[in-house]
C-alpha cells in the first residue's frame, strides 16, 4: 500500500470509527437495500446454487442470491424474471459459471496460457471469454485460479499459472482485467472470482484436496502475493479453497478471510465458498455437523455458501441462538448487494438471448485463441533443426491425440464444442500430403495391434509427426496421477515410428508436464502444447509448418521423475546443495562404506536436475545475451536497478525470445530462494538483429517476509541473472546498502 492510500485509508478508518465515514452512492444504495431486508431475505441472498429455470420458485420468494452452471439464456431470464419481478424487493441474481480459459472459444488451458509469458495476449483471451459468456447471462466467472503449484500429480496444476508467484500475480491481473473491463456495468463485464484461498496448490502428494502445511512465511512470501496483486487490480470477488492449512480448513480461517483479506488488504469484494466447501469442514473433523460449519465459516467472514445448503438452513437459528451476530449477516450482504450493484444488475438484469450465439466465435475470438495456442507452445528439442518440416510434402500423422477434438480443449471446457475444435490433423492436411494411422485411439490405450499399420505408413513417409499426451479428463479437478509418463502404450508408439528411420516429430498434447525423458531420446523434435483449445490443430500446424515460431517457456519445472515432486525452480537452498559430482546408483562400488556416497541434497536415482529447468524453450533460431551492465553496484532501498543488455538473433529464422531476469538475495534472517523471477519481455528479433533492453527493478521489490514477519528489503549482497531460462545465464553481483 502507498503513501498516500494508507493515509486516506487511514483517515476514512478513524472517521469510521466515529461513524461519520462519508458515505458513496454505492454504499448509501446498498444500505438502503439492506435497511428494507428481513434476516431470512438477508440469508436468500447468501446462498448459491446449481440449477437454472427449476429454481424459479426460490428466486421468485427471495431465497436465493446466485445460480452455478446455467448457460440457457432463457432459462437465465426466466429465473432472473422471477427474482426481479416476482421476489419482493427485486433483487437480481447473480449468474456464475466457470469460463476458466474461454467459453465457447476455447483458449489453452491457464498453465498453456502462463507458458506464452505473454499477459498483455491472457487479458486478449480472458476479454473474449467474458464476450463470449455475458452474451449467454453469465456475469461471473470462478476464474482466475491463482495457486501455485509446484507439483505436477496435482490434476489442477492445468488450471493455474505453475510455480512462480510473480508470473502467476501478472497472468492473474490479466485474466482480472479482462474479465471485468474497464466498465463493470457493461453487459460484457464479467466479475473475477480469485481462487482457491488459500494454499490448495500445496496438496500433500500433489493429491487434490489433500492437507497442506504452509508456514505464515510461506504463505506470505509465495501463496498471497498473487491474490493480494488481484485484490489490488480490483478484483471483484474471491473463493475459499477446500484445503485446510495446518488443520484450519480455509473456509473456517478468520486470519485469513478477516485479518488479512479485509484488514490487510482491504478487500470490498465478495466471498463465496467452493463447492460445500463449508460442510466439508464436516469431514474435515473441524466442525461437529452442518450448522457448526456454518457458524465457523459466516463468523469467518465468507459471505457466499456455494451448495451446502447450511447457510439456507441454519443462518436463522444460529442468529436467535446468537451463534452468528445480525451485524455479521449484514456485513455479508453489503458484500453480496455491493457486487451486484457494481455489475449493474439492478439496471440491467436480462441478457438478450436472441443474439447470445452471434457473439461467440467472431473471427477476431478464433484468431487470438490461436496466438495464444501458438506462443503457449514449447519447443523442449529440435535435433539438427528438424523442425520447421518446411520442405516436406508427405508426412504420417499417428497418435491418439491427432485427432481429439474433445481431449484437445482439456479440462474445464464445459462449453466448449468440439464441433468447433480444429485437430492437428485437420490443420495438417492444409499443409501437407498427410497419411493418417492413429496407432492408438485414446491416450490410455495400450492395444498396439495397429502398429504394424503405422510402421507400413511410416515408410512412405518424408516424416512422422507423432501427437501423443493426455486426454481432458487426465488432468483438472480431482485427477491426480502418481505417476507421470505417457499413459497406455504411447511411448511405445513413439519408439515404433523411431525404427523407420525417418525424422520424428513429437507433439505432447497435455495437462500437465509429463515426465517425457524418455520419449525426447525416442524423437528428433518434441513440441509440447499444454492442452491448446479451439484452435490447437491450426497453431501446431503453423509451427510445424514454420510458419510461425516456437517461443513459449516452461512456466513449471518439468521432472525427469514423478519421484522428484515437488520440484521447482525458485526453493530454498540445503546446507548441502548438489555439486554435480553426485554418485549415481550405477556408479556405486559393491559394499561401498557408508560416506562413499557423497552427502549433497539429490536421488540416487533421479540425480538432482530436472529434466527443463522453469522459463525454459527453443526457438527455430538461436539468441545471445551480451553487455549485460547494471546502472551501479551498490543501491540505496529507495533506488530503482536498471538492467541493460543487448539480445541478438543469432541463427537465421526471426524468432520470439522470452528475456528473464532472476535476482538472489544471498543471506537474509530467514534463508531465501536460489532464484527469483523479477521481470521477463517477449522480444522479437529478425535473423542477425540485436536490441538494446533494459529492465527496471525497484529495489522496493527485493522486500520479503523476513524473521520478524515484516515485509522488508534487508540490505545485504545480491545477485542477478539476464537470461533465457532460470538455470542459464552468470551472476551479476550487487549489493543494497
Ligand atoms: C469446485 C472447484 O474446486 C472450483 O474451482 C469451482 O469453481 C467450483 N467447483 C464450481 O464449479
């Protein structure tokens, strides 16, 4: 918070206190509205539920405040008719789904999306999805997911931005502003909703809905900064998360919804549960039955019950009882009409369902779902330049995922039609003369009985692109995988087509890094696409083809083992770090002594690296980074670090490069991470071309949650990196006096 915030902050609360804040507009609208509310209309309003025309009864007495999962423009105006003509005090309802990487348009899932390093593309794409789903009555979505995820068995690593706080915060402000607009009344503005608060990434085991152990530090330093940026970016509501943080389930935390969100941060927005995210505070052992849960969670601060029905049910009871005080009901509503009052729903309740279809998939949605399905694209190896196939003319398409228009779009596509989906195959005959043998029909299959089909193609074959991965279902909620390899028998499809000799191109179409170690010695090139979406096909033939350039980055580590998770790029460091002169199991002496072994941090098995280290991706050409030269060495804490650099083309295609810059703070009063990511640009480049760039990193920004719980710069010796990835690049020391 600045200066000047904080002073107005500051002032507003103490005239608060004396209850003589000045009222706005919107606050002197919602009180008015509240001042007229019975407790049990109060309740109606914080209860959330799934359905749409068959609600119409409840809406129509007031006894709802929110749909899920109703896209029926007709059905939406039907039961919006009722609360708004029918319900005594005409309040509107507020319709909700989740458009979590587009609606009807499917853009790459959010992991693809964070791949592209590209925010100013994700607002693009998350605007569109919000045309798309306001056009149908949805005017809030459960998006964007702000968990880090450091563990890829976690089914949800597909959902949100991977490893890294900072990329994380840009990719959710993005998706934020592009939901909401510039206009939150405009028909086309859709509320954000930031999830899951708090910590659910942390899921022991990467197991969804597992515990979580997460210091405050932690916390602080990794899982909020995202949601905090969100909160500041004005997002317009947030969820809690099923998980619990060293036994306190989120919804039931006070510290975290009251303390920190609205103390802290002095979030205005609305609270809403996940899915009985409340009565799971049940099972958690947390509370003795549904009403317990719902005096924990409202005395908590959620304001919003998504589906456990206890709010509906025991709010009125537990106020009588005086379990919950009115005041907090209140507190509640104000949160729930404010929400409503800003997305101009009083004014303007309806959605035009006669035109609700000619909104989706305009020419300009098709398009920017493709360039976000081209730059999300990561080039992980291209042996002796492979690709682009430029020249070639006849090439053997194989594998479940060529043609998998439904398994493309990945998880949480509830609306979009793979009618509509464009499959490599599809885009790949535009392109070439294409034999086509799927060898396998889904990515669990394990009958190879067709290979011998596939190994007969491959021989009339210039090439063989082999698209290979994970169907939709593999990854999202509640999919998660101990293990991590190509599932059925698709690497064996891999090392089938590798016998013929010819140049294999692998395209790994997935939810969520797979450990791939050993299919990369199995082929010349690999491209992996984070499940692309609508317009996948058309983006990985154009890449193929050359005609656009790979430039995504691994925005998550990606493990050489499952065994390895969870591994990320930016942990703390061991007393005993790996020096690269590790004994492997192989290398092991028989009866070798006990300290033979070397006693750094690392498997025996596995070594200590991974397989790509975060921020990494090839191009079809090659770039350098020179001259890297900071404005001084020693900095004062109200200074500003200046990074220039020159970054040249250096091959002999034009090509895209993701520049990163990571800093290290080298001792602090609580050990600090071995790399942080401070800043990163797309750069364009023509073949020979160097540019001047510079980056400019405030010295504010080294601040951390330090020994004493204080967000603080400590002053201290640093390092800094300009590089293409996170383990490339030299140190550039610096100090902060
Ligand atoms: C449960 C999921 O955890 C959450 O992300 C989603 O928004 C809700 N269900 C509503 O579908």
């Amino acid at each position: 918070m600045n200066l000047f915030k904080q002073t107005v902050a500051g002032t507003l609360l103490a005239l608060a206190a004396i209850g003589c804040a000045p009222k706005s507009d919107l606050d002197r609208k919602v009180d008015d509205l509240l001042a007229q509310m019975t407790l049990r209309e109060k309740i109606g309003q914080m209860h959330q539920v799934s359905g749409g025309a068959d609600l119409f009864e409840a809406a129509a007495k007031g006894e709802i405040g929110s749909i899920l999962n109703c896209v029926d423009p007709e059905a939406i105006n039907a039961v919006q008719r009722a609360a708004v003509e029918q319900s005594r005090l005409h309040i509107p309802i507020l319709v909700s789904r989740d458009v979590i990487h587009g609606f009807r348009t499917i853009f790459p899932i959010p992991l693809g999306l964070a791949a592209t390093f590209d925010p100013a593309l994700v607002e693009q794409g998350a605007r569109v999805a919000a045309i798309e789903a306001t056009a149908s009555g949805v005017r809030w979505t459960f998006s964007p997911m702000l968990d880090i995820a450091r563990d890829p068995r976690w089914g949800r690593v597909a959902e949100g931005s991977g490893e890294d706080p900072y990329l994380d915060a840009l990719m959710g402000v993005a998706m934020v502003k592009g939901y909401q607009g510039d206009d939150f009344t405009d028909p086309s503005s859709m509320a954000a909703c930031l999830k899951h608060f708090v910590g659910y990434g942390a899921a022991e085991g990467g197991r969804d809905y597992n515990s979580t152990m997460i210091s405050e530090r932690s916390l602080r330093n990794t899982y909020l900064p995202a949601f905090q940026a969100c909160v500041d970016a004005g997002a317009l509501s947030l969820m809690t998360s099923f998980n619990e943080i060293d036994g306190i389930p989120s919804t039931g935390n006070s510290f975290l919804l009251r303390d920190i969100l609205r103390g802290e941060w002095d979030f205005d927005g609305m609270v809403v549960t996940d899915w009985n995210s409340s009565g799971e505070m049940v099972a958690h052992g947390y509370a003795k039955d549904l009403k317990h849960a719902t005096e924990l969670a409202v005395n908590a601060g959620v304001d919003m019950d998504m589906m456990s029905f206890g709010f509906a049910t025991f709010i009125e009871e537990l106020v009588k009882e005086g379990k919950i005080a009115e005041k907090s009901i209140d507190e509640a509503v104000r949160n729930i009409l404010r929400l409503k009052f800003r997305l101009g729903l009083f004014e303007n309740p309806y959605v035009d369902a006669q035109h609700a279809r000619a909104k989706v998939y305009a020419p300009e949605h098709l398009a920017a779902a493709k360039q976000s399905a081209v730059e999300s694209a990561i080039l992980l190896q291209n042996r002796n330049n492979v690709l682009p196939l430029d020249k070639t003319r006849t090439i053997l398409v194989t594998g479940p995922m060529a043609d998998a228009p439904y398994d493309q779009l990945g998880t949480w596509a509830f609306d979009g039609e793979p009618e509509h989906t464009v499959t490599p195959l599809q885009a790949l005959r535009e392109e070439y003369n294409v034999i086509y043998e799927p060898g396998l029909k889904y990515s669990r299959d394990t009958d190879t009985r067709s290979f011998a089909k596939v190994r007969a193609a491959a021989a009339c074959a210039e090439a063989v692109v082999v698209c290979v991965g994970e169907e939709a279902i593999l990854s999202g909620e509640a999919h998660s995988l101990s293990k991590l390899h190509l599932q059925g028998a698709q690497s064996e499809l891999i090392a089938e087509v590798r016998k013929s000799g010819k140049p294999v191109i692998v395209v790994v179409i997935a939810g969520r890094p797979l450990t791939i170690e050993r299919d990369l010695a199995n082929c010349d090139a690999l491209l992996y696409s984070f499940h692309p979406g609508t317009m996948g096909g058309a983006a990985i033939a154009d890449l193929i083809k050359g005609k656009a350039a790979p430039s995504g980055k691994t925005p998550m580590t990606f493990l050489r083992d499952a065994g390895q998770a969870p591994f990320y790029y930016n942990h703390n460091n061991t007393g005993r770090p790996c020096n690269g002169t590790e004994t492997l199991l192989e290398d092991i002496p028989l009866h070798a002594g006990q300290t033979s072994l070397g006693c750094t941090s690392y498997y025996l098995d596995t070594g200590y690296g991974p397989l790509f280290p975060f921020g990494y991706g090839l191009s079809y050409t090659t770039f350098e980074y020179g001259n890297i030269k900071l404005n001084r060495s020693s900095f004062g804490l109200d200074d500003t670090i200046v990074v220039e650099f020159d970054l040249t083309n250096t091959g002999s295609r034009d090509g895209v490069e993701v520049a990163q810059l990571y800093t290290r703070d080298l001792v602090g009063s609580v050990v600090r991470p071995v790399k942080e990511l401070k800043r990163f640009e797309r750069v364009a480049l023509t073949p020979g071309e160097t540019k001047h760039l510079r980056f400019e990193l405030p010295v504010a920004e080294l601040a951390f949650w330090n020994r004493d719980m204080q967000f603080v710069v400590e002053p201290g010796a640093f390092q800094l990196w300009v590089a293409g990835d996170s383990a490339s690049g030299t140190a550039h020391p610096f100090s902060v006096e």
